[in-house]
C-alpha cells in the first residue's frame, strides 16, 4: 500500500514516543501497546461513561465515611418513611428513620467488595478449567466440561441458593456461592478458545521450544483467552451485582443492618406502592452500577477483541 | 480487436483517520475478447483494480475514474440496483477460495441452477438441466451426485471448478479472475485453468486475470500488465514477459528460482524510490 | 552454551534392532558420521476405526550432516507429517526416526533434543504468538535452556538474520511478512541447533521477499553449517536449495533424485513427470495428458 504519512523531524513528544512503531524496550513495548488500546477506547463515548460509573462508584466505595450525611446505622423511629428531599434525608429515610443516602453509599463498598471478590476469582477458576480442558483433552477434557455442565444445568440463583442454605446465611458465604456458580461460563469460553488456538503454528513453534503444556497453558494460551474473559467479566458483573442483591433481598446474603442493596430493596418492597423511594434509591444505585459494567464490556470488546486488535496497534 | 472494457485513470483511497492509503493510482487500461493478465505483488492494488470495476469496494474506501465502461454501457453512471444486475450477468469474478463464496447451507448444484435462473427467464427444470451440463463442462465427473452436495463437501480444486461452473453459467461478457487458483496444488491449479482457457475461448469472454505468479501469467494469457504501488508500470504481450523492460518486472523476474537455470544466490529486488512516483503507463490499446 | 550439551538425545534404552533391519547404508557407519537425520519405515496414521487414514506409508530416507534435503509433494502426500513426526509435534506415529545417530522417542523429548533441531513454519502470520514482543519469543527459549549472555544472543541472532536491534521489542503485527519470517528464523536459530526443518518456509510471501529468505537461509547454512530438511510444493525453490530430492505422492516416497537430474528434467517416475510439467507453466496440450496418482 501507499502510505501517505508524515515523519516528524523534531525530537520525539511524550505523544510521539508513546505512538512509537519502534519500541527500544520491553517497557516501552507495553506502555505503546497500552497507549493505543486506550486510544481506541477512547473513542467509545459509551464505554467512557461506563467507565467513569464504576470510577465513581470507587471513589464512593473509598470516601463513603466523608460522604455520608448521617450514620447509616441510626435509627430514629420519629424520622421513619420520609419523602426524598424531606428532614435533612436528601433520599428520604427507610422504616426505621435511616438515612437511604449514606446507606447507599455505605453499601457501595460492600457492592465493590463483592464484585471484586467474585471478578478475580470466578474468572480465574474458569481459564483454569477451561484451558486445561481445551489444551489437554482427551479423559482431562471429558471430566472437566462434564462437571461445567453439571454446575451450569441450575439456575444461577437457585444454585446460589442451595450453597447459602448448605454453608449458612452471610456475606461471605454469599459471595462463595457466587464464584461458585459463575466460573462455568468462563470455562466454557476458555476452552473453546484454547480449542482455536492450540492448533496455530505459534504453539507448535514454544512445543518446539521444549516447553510443558502448564507453561504453554499459562504463558502463551492465557494471554490470548483473557481478553474474551475480560468482556464477558465486566458484562457478567451487573448480573453478579443483581444475583448478590437477589440473595440479599431473599435474606441469604447480608444480614441486617449492613446497607447492601438488595437487602434495603428487601426491606423496602413492604412500602413500595406508598413509599416507593425506599425500594426504589437503592434499585437505581443496582441499575446505575450494572448500566457502568454493561457500557464498559461493550468498549472493552471492540478494543480487546483478539480478532479485531490483533492488527489494530499499528494501523 | 473490439473494446469490451475501458478503465481510465482509477483510483482508490481508503481513508483512515491520520493517513489516505492510495490502493490503485490513475489506472488505465482496455480490454478486448481477450485473456488479460494482472501482476504484482501484495500491495501492488491488482486485486483492487478487480474488485474496483465491479464497484465492490466497501467504506472508508472510495474508487473514482474518469470513465469505466463496459461494452458502451458507463458502469459508473449506474445505480446501485442496476449495479448489481451487471454483476454476476455481465461481469464475474471468481475469488481465490471457494469456500467462502458459495452458501455453505445451500446444495452447490441449486446455487448455479438460481445463478442461471437469475439471468434467464426458464423454470427449475430447464435450470438443473443447464447446471448438470455447467458441472459437466467443468470436468466434473460426476455431476448429479456433485449437484447434491454441500460446499463443504467437496474438495478445493471441486469446489473451484464448481465456483467457474456458477461465474459462466450465465455467460457473463467479462469474467475476473483474483488468484483463482492459488490455493489449489500445481497439477490441479493446471487443470483449472484448462476449463477456464476452453470456456473463455468458446464463449468469447474477456478475461481478467490477477495472480502473483509470472511464469503462470506469462503462459496463459494473451498480454500482461505488470503494477507496482497502484500503477501500472509496464505492459507487455504475455510471451514477451521475460523480455520485459522495466526493472521492477526485471528484478521480479531475477528473483524467481528457475529449475534449469541454478544460480549461487538469487538476485535481490531493489526497490527504487523513483518507481512509486514514477507516472503510470496507459495499457489502452 | 547450556551446561549440559551431552545429554542423550533420545532412550538409550531401547533394545538395539537387529542388524537386518537396518538400513542400507549401514557398513559405512562406522567411519562416516551418522547421518543427521535418518527415518525408516515411518508410518502415520490419523483418525480411528473406519475414519482411520494412513498419511504416511512405510517412508524412510537419511539427510547427511549439513546437506540439504528436499522433500516436494502437493498437499496430502504427506510431506508436513513426515516433518512434524520428525519434530515430534505429532506422537503417534511407528517405524524409527534417528536424530544425529540417536533415536528419538514418541512422547516427551529430552530437552537437548530441541538444541539440536529445530523448525521454521510456513505461515509468517501464524508463527508468531501475536501478543509477545519478538524480544520475549527470543529470550524464553533461551531462559528455559540456560543459556547465558541472553542479551548478547538475542542481539546477534537478530544481526544474523539481517534485522537490527530496533526490532527487538516490536509485536508481530508491527512486522511485514518478510521480517516475520526472518522472526520465525531467529527463534529457530537462537538454541544453535544444528539441524532445521523447514516447513513451506517461503510460500506465503511474495517472490522478491521469497529471493531474500532463500538467501538468508543459504548464507546461515554456510556459515553455522546447519542441516536443511526442507518441504515444499515449490519445484523451484528445491532445485535452488537442496541437494537431494525426495518427491512424495499419497504417503509414499514415489522417487529420490539428485538436484543435477532434476535440472535435467529427466525424472523417471511419471508422476514426477506430471509435477514438473504442472510447475514449469501452463500448456493446454501437456494438461490434457494429466491423470490421477493415488
């Protein structure tokens, strides 16, 4: 092709090396490669808003305590089912004369603290299981998808359900029954990847090298499922968010008086015909959080999508 | 010699968001009931000139000309409804792999049953009638069982024949030819362009043939023209190939291994940063 | 240089075969060094029960230290199996395959092994892992090797096949297909192995990047005296490379000759014939007399 491009005479700008074609290294490399997945994203009006939601959200989450206009725990029985706007609650007060506005921000933290718990580990126990399963075959490839199937047969929250009535009621407990129930997707599309990729020349070429299949698995196989990974991640996580909140609203997740979001929903569906803000403030933190993990994989995809960005540094 | 197509000064562009990429620069070129040959390497804009013609190029690209016509009618007066009556009933083009132009859910047989049925007014009948002798005029052995099969069932230098079978089937006056048979193996690829050289000869069709391969070119067409970054820089009858003049096609030719002719180390291409602005050459006859 | 350069290659183990079973060749043995490759009656099978399908029948052929030797056939004759069987890319396969006098085994390699043979592959685009920075395709194989100055390697290697330092921490995708395969070229170089399968190493790239690979290839031979098993359906680029033939048809070594008799285009067998014909341009006449070889 006839590329009409402009070479710059003048020394390299902080933009000029970070745009470079000819990365003098390894750090350099990466920050380039970083410099122009970003670019593309960038560009992703949506993905940014997205962004700038969960953004939000760990600011919340980290300066909850400044923020908050009253101790979420209080109660004040004189104060009880205020409209938004109405006694110094900007979102009104629940059933006991709480504040919804520091209990929402308060729960923020416990929402992040959930999703970041189930985002590191479900996906992780899934590239596992799905590239060993992929990458191996054979007997190995035969128990492991079986077992996926089994655990991807129930529904979601039913099978959350039955781990929180086996193991107890309780955050923690909650979350475990999470990771339990979501890695299965993630092995599905691992293995599913590692199927395409085990056959390409470049795996052949490190088997050449002398390489055992966990270092093939790990070093050159991971880096290629995690985009894939990634996007399903952040676009499971309103899902996680709601199945948490589920859990909460039906009593297995956290226990009262902790402000998780499901649980004041919970609370709050006695009321909703005549003090509908009281399910309805932390209903609209879920929608907020889940719309910013929803815009955001949609970004992610076309920036990290291996079939798209393979070629899409340099051009 | 009628003039079946005249191409004069085309360009694409594709537009990105820093930089124009010219694919093909001022091309100019005619062509009668012939067997004309395309050369150059990836990048050269052959296979654009190709697709081009037929106006097939996509967003952010963009072709213009100062005329393209085909037998009289001016293809880019043309809207884009009439557009698609031209292609595949006047002009063809056969693509490098087969697989991803045949419908992979349909039975190759119909698929050139509906191609004729497209272009002639007949009913199902006469189609498959007509199909099985385009099966059959391909060299295809077997064409009933051939007829029923599925794309994917077939093997790669099958499933090309069976590409020719549908691209003339509705005698197109020009047929394209883009490296139609790279992927097939030496003695298969030789075969298809046997079917293809009898076709184009009986039927009197133009042929436009883009390849990579000189000795190829230089043996079955009847003139060549050889591009170099999106012009054309030289034009030459196909048996005086290895005569051409201007270095580019020289050191080309040089740095083709030859069976009988060893040499110790094979001539290096040295680009000359004059060829790009080099104008092109008009190949109109 | 890695602290173990003896290490077997293959079993020692294994029983020794009888000596009618070996190949012709083998009173010379003694005083010649062994060939650098040697495969007998290599046979390859794919697919189970009725689907079962035999790519490679009864093959044997030997490659002498620092020759070239070429191994033509079109697609499904069986010539890529041969050289991944050879590379043990694929482990079921019978007969015996001798790397530099050992015998290697099925499944797992010694480590030495991938320091004395390596391969180059066809695809340029396929070859490199797309998100590894040349610098980490050159640099694990000799972590993992221990090998030391991994700089200076790495460094060199690079030199050697013509590209300078500033394509070290470059990705695939910033590299035409040319310095890709120059890429793929240094990976198989960096371990210093003494033998390279060469898999279709030109048949992706244009014919003026295929000239310099070509002659990339031949000077390294010269200078690192390295074995070639070279494959290809390219009559040409064997003629140009290798010193020996073998052409296979249908899993079979249909014919080996010299490269003089090749240039002669005096093959004996008719499907040799048939291929030099198809490779040498089109003629509708010579066309008309092909047939089919199964």
């Amino acid at each position: 092709m006839n590329e009409s491009r402009e070479i710059p005479q003048h020394a390299p700008s902080w933009h000029e090396w970070l745009a470079s074609d000819v990365p003098t290294s390894r750090l350099h490399a990466r920050c380039v490669q970083l410099y122009l997945s970003w670019r593309a994203f960038r560009t992703n009006t949506l993905a940014m808003v997205g962004l700038f939601i969960l953004l939000g959200l760990v600011l919340v989450a980290i300066l909850g305590p400044l923020l908050i206009t009253h101790d979420p725990y209080a109660q004040d029985l004189s104060k009880r089912l205020m409209p938004p706007g109405t006694g110094g609650f900007w979102l009104g007060s629940d059933e006991l004369g709480r504040d919804i506005y520091s209990r929402i921000v308060m729960g923020a933290g416990i929402t992040l603290y959930i999703v970041a718990l189930v985002a590191v580990t479900a996906p992780l126990m899934g590239l596992i299981v799905g590239t060993l399963a992929g990458y191996l075959g054979g007997w190995v490839d035969n128990v492991l998808m079986r077992l996926t199937d089994i655990f991807l047969a129930f529904p979601k929250l039913v099978l959350a359900l039955a781990f929180v009535a086996g193991l107890g009621a309780g955050l923690e407990n909650a979350i475990l029954a999470l990771i339990l129930t979501a890695w299965p997707p993630y092995a599905r599309i691992a293995r599913a990847e590692t199927l395409t990729i085990r056959n390409s020349e470049f795996i052949d070429a490190v088997r050449m090298v002398g390489l055992g299949p966990l270092r093939i698995i790990v070093g050159h196989i991971w880096p290629l499922c995690l985009s894939s990974i990634i996007i399903r991640m952040t676009l499971d996580m309103a899902g996680i968010i709601l199945t948490a909140a589920g859990l909460g609203f039906l009593g297995l997740g956290a226990q009262p008086p902790t402000p998780e979001w499901g649980a004041m929903i919970s609370s709050g569906r006695k009321f909703v015909l005549d003090q509908w803000w009281v399910a309805a403030m932390p209903g609209l933190a879920i929608f907020t959080v889940s719309l910013g993990f929803n815009l955001l994989g949609d970004g992610l995809r076309d920036v990290l999508d291996p079939k798209s960005s393979g070629q899409g540094g340099g051009s | 010699m009628s003039t079946l197509l005249s191409v004069e000064d085309l360009w694409v562009r594709f537009r990105g968001p820093n930089r124009v990429v010219e694919a093909v620069r001022g091309v100019s070129f005619t062509l009668g009931r012939e067997r004309l040959g395309i050369v150059g390497e990836s990048g050269s804009g052959k296979s654009m000139t190709g697709r081009a013609i037929l106006r097939l190029i996509r967003p952010p690209g963009e072709m213009s000309a100062r005329r393209l016509e085909l037998d009289g009618t001016d293809l880019l007066a043309l809207t884009e409804r009439q557009m698609r009556a031209i292609r595949g009933h006047r002009i063809s083009m056969i693509m490098q792999d087969p697989k991803f132009s045949l419908n992979p859910v349909v039975r190759v047989g119909e698929q050139i049953a509906e191609a004729y049925r497209a272009h002639a007014r007949v009913d199902r009948r006469e189609a498959r009638v007509r199909a099985l002798e385009m099966l059959h005029a391909v060299q295809i052995r077997d064409p009933e069982r051939v007829y029923d099969a599925y794309p994917h069932e077939v093997s790669g230098g099958m499933g090309q024949r069976i590409m020719i079978a549908m691209m003339l089937v509705p005698e197109p006056d020009l047929l394209i030819a883009d490296e139609p048979t790279s992927a097939l193996d030496v003695t298969v690829q030789m075969q298809v362009l046997a079917i293809m050289d009898k076709l184009v000869r009986e039927k009197g069709m133009g042929l436009i043939f883009i390849s990579h391969d000189l000795n190829l070119v230089a043996s079955f067409c009847d003139r060549v023209l050889i591009m170099y970054a999106g012009r054309i820089v030289e034009t030459c009858e196909a048996k005086r190939l290895h005569e051409a003049r201007h270095p580019y096609t020289r050191g080309l030719l040089a740095s083709l291994p030859q069976i009988d002719k060893p040499v110790p180390r094979l001539a290096v291409l040295e680009r000359d940063a004059a060829w790009r602005k080099q104008g092109g050459i008009d190949a109109s006859v | 240089m890695p602290a173990s350069e003896t290490t077997a290659l293959g079993s020692a183990g294994k029983a020794p075969k009888a000596p009618s079973e070996r190949r012709a060749e083998a009173p010379a043995r003694d005083a010649l060094p062994p060939p650098a490759i040697a495969v007998s009656d290599l046979r390859v099978a794919f697919g189970k029960g009725a689907e079962r399908f035999e790519a490679v029948r009864g093959v044997s052929f030997s490659v002498a230290s620092g020759q070239s030797y070429g191994l033509v056939g079109e697609s499904g004759s069986g010539k890529s199996t041969v050289l991944r069987a050879i590379a043990g890319l694929i482990d079921d396969w019978s007969g015996r395959i001798e790397v530099k006098g050992r015998p290697v085994e099925k499944k797992r390699r010694a480590r030495s092994f991938y320091r004395t043979l390596q391969m180059v592959f066809q695809d340029p685009y396929g070859s490199l892992h797309p998100r590894h920075t040349v610098d980490r395709m050159l640099s694990e194989p000799l972590a993992f090797h221990r090998f030391d100055h991994i700089e200076k390697r790495i460094e060199r290697v690079l030199e050697d096949v013509g590209l300078g330092p500033a394509f070290r921490f470059r990705y695939p995708h910033q590299l035409s297909g040319g310095q890709r395969q120059r890429i793929a070229i240094a990976r198989a170089l960096v371990l210093e192995p003494s033998i390279l399968l060469l898999d279709e190493p030109t048949s992706a790239l244009d014919v003026s990047v295929q000239a310099e690979i070509l002659n990339l290839l031949k000077d390294l031979q010269a200078e690192r005296r390295l074995t070639y098993l070279l494959v290809t359906h390219n009559l040409a680029v064997v003629a140009h490379m290798c010193s020996e033939i073998a052409v296979m048809n249908a899993g079979e070594i249909v014919e080996v000759m010299s490269v003089e008799q090749l240039r002669r285009m005096a093959p004996t067998h008719p499907y040799t014939r048939q291929l030099l014909d198809a490779s040498t341009g089109y003629d509708a006449e010579k066309v008309a007399r092909f047939e089919r070889f199964a």
